[in-house]
C-alpha cells in the first residue's frame, strides 16, 4: 500500500513527525528513474506500507 504527498516538503515533514511519534522507518530512497521519493514503513499488522513524493 502506498499513500502519496504533493510536494518533497510534506514527504520530508512526515518523516520528521513519524521520528517524534517513534514509529520505524526504512531510509528515504530516490527513484530517479521514476521521478519519487519513497520511505518505507509497517503498520501494526506488519505490512509494508510506503509514503510517496515527487522528486523536486
């Protein structure tokens, strides 16, 4: 599952507040070849669940 922000700001802020809430998270990864942002995640049931932004 993939859930997607608008801007490279709002990626880099959500990893910043996913820090202060103590949640885990993989390292932020740019798909150049794609043209995104992406920083992986699991939920509470243990799925991999991924936030998204366009590169800028």
């Amino acid at each position: 599952m993939s859930f997607a922000v608008e801007t490279r700001a709002e990626f880099e802020a959500a990893a910043v507040e996913f820090d202060n809430a103590g949640i885990e998270h993989g390292e932020v990864t740019d798909l150049t070849d794609v043209g995104l942002a992406i920083l992986s995640f699991q939920d509470p049931d243990d799925i991999n669940v991924e936030l998204t932004a366009p590169l800028e």
